[in-house]
C-alpha cells in the first residue's frame, strides 16, 4: 500500500508548515483543549467540504506522535479522516486525556459541567 502524502507544492517554506486546509478545502474547525494543569493539549477538529474530519495538531507539539492527529508541521504526517464530527471528537478527546489525564467526558462539546 502506498503512503498517502500532501503534495510537496503545499509546502508553505516560509511558515514551515503545510498549507493543508487548502489542500483538504476545509471550511471550519473547532478547537478541543485542556489548559487546566501543568501540560496543555489543543487540537482542531477540522470539516472537510466533502463532510469528512481529521483532527490537527495545529501548533505542531501538542500532540507529538499521537495515532490519528496531523501535524501540519511534520511533512511527513498526513490526517486520519473520520465520517462525523462526533467520532473526530471521541478520538480528540483520548488523545487529550492520555497528554494531560483530564477525564475525556470533560472535554466533548456537549459536556455540562452541571451533568457531574
């Protein structure tokens, strides 16, 4: 099987990063983060025109080697697409609680912290 890559003119030299949502005609993004202790994670849950996902690791350290999480920074890194927001998220939220041990129920949009 042959890897998957983002072609090298999309390759943004002076910001060192890759111009992925350009590639990927993305047209929105949220933000999914725990700043609450010591070690801090943000990551992107970002839509797809077409309606895929893929979560970015948009600072390009956060995340560092994470299954599933493109870093746009890392020319060889290249997203994990998913079918909805909501299995996009799920897999965020894992990602995030495994860096910083924040409980992954805490960090779903959804979350009330009045459903404790």
């Amino acid at each position: 099987m042959e890897k998957k890559a983002i072609p090298l003119e999309y390759w943004d030299t002076a910001r060192g990063r890759f111009k992925s949502h350009l590639y990927f005609d993305t047209i929105n993004h949220v933000h999914i983060s725990d700043y609450s202790s010591e070690k801090s994670c943000d990551l992107m849950l970002v839509c797809c025109r077409d309606g895929r996902w893929y979560i970015e690791d948009n600072w390009g350290g956060d995340a560092e080697g994470a299954a599933d999480v493109f870093n746009p920074y890392d020319n060889n890194s290249y997203p994990t697409f998913f079918e909805t927001m909501e299995l996009a998220e799920r897999r965020a939220a894992a990602v995030i609680s495994s860096i910083t041990g924040i409980d992954e129920r805490r960090l779903l949009l959804g979350h009330s912290l009045s459903d404790d």
